[in-house]
C-alpha cells in the first residue's frame, strides 16, 4: 500500500515529461536524453514512454543532431487525464488497495472511501490541463506540422 493511487512509473514518466515539454521556449526541442537526465530516468524507458505519447498524437519529434521532442498539440488542449490514458489505458476506479482482497467487499473495509479518492483523482486529472503548468508560454509550434508523430525508437 504504498503507492496508495497506484500510479505507474511510466504513467509519471509521462506526465512528467509533457510538463518539461510544454514549459519548452518557443521552438525548443527537448532531448530523451536531456528529458530523462530532468526526471531522474532510463532513457530507454522514457523512449518507449514517449513513443506512446507520439502515437496517441501528444507529442512530436524530429530526428538527428539537434532533434528532440515537442508538443504536437497546444498545451491548453491536452488533459492530464488524456496523458495518463495514453499510457495506461482508462482510469482504474475503486481498486482494492489491499492487492488482493480477502472479502467480498460487502461491505467494504475501507467503505466509500476509494470511490471517493477515485472520483477526486478523476476529477482532478480531467481538469488540470498542461497550460496550468507552464511558465507564461504556450510552447505548441504550429510551424511544426511536418514533424513525425511517431517518436523514433527507443535506446535500447
């Protein structure tokens, strides 16, 4: 139980990432290199988080010296519930946090409490938006339109 909400490491590494990507400067790219090096990460493991990323349309790249990732959309129109989706698929809801129960759940130990935490966290998540975290910039480059979409392939 002690990661009570259950938040995966590529789930954060994801978040986490397109936060650093949509504080970027305008025309900014960032590295899997420079990102993970700010996270504290593998960079194959940051790599293979942001290729989801890519093929769910949230970021963009371009290869070779001087490359790096970009946001793809405007930080105002991405949630961060749609980046946690991306990577992990719908929000579990209501989770036993005792990993395997041991009851039927009627009634349940806790009671409505992991209703409540998951509706707050639904909640939460469905509200914020990357712009809520960036430093007085919207980072998306519209003169970008041609980079992939596909980020390029992970360090193994």
């Amino acid at each position: 139980m002690h990661n009570i909400l259950g938040i995966s490491d590529a789930a954060s590494l994801g978040l986490h990432a397109m936060m650093f990507l949509a504080r970027a400067q305008e025309g900014e790219l960032l590295s899997v290199h420079e990102l993970a090096g700010r996270l504290d990460a593998s960079e194959a493991h940051l790599g293979k988080v942001l290729q989801r990323l890519g093929k769910a349309g949230f970021v963009a790249s371009r290869r070779g010296p001087g490359g790096g990732f970009c946001l793809a959309r405007s930080s105002d129109e991405v949630t961060l519930l749609a980046v946690y989706q991306a990577i992990e698929g719908e929000l579990p809801s209501g989770q036993c946090l005792l990993g395997r129960p041991a009851c039927d759940g009627q009634p349940c130990l806790l009671g409505g409490l992991l209703r409540s935490v998951s509706d707050s966290v639904y909640q939460y998540l469905s509200s914020q938006r990357l712009s809520d975290f960036r430093i007085g910039r919207d980072s998306y480059h519209p003169d970008m339109d041609g980079l992939s979409h596909q980020p390029r392939e992970a360090v193994s």
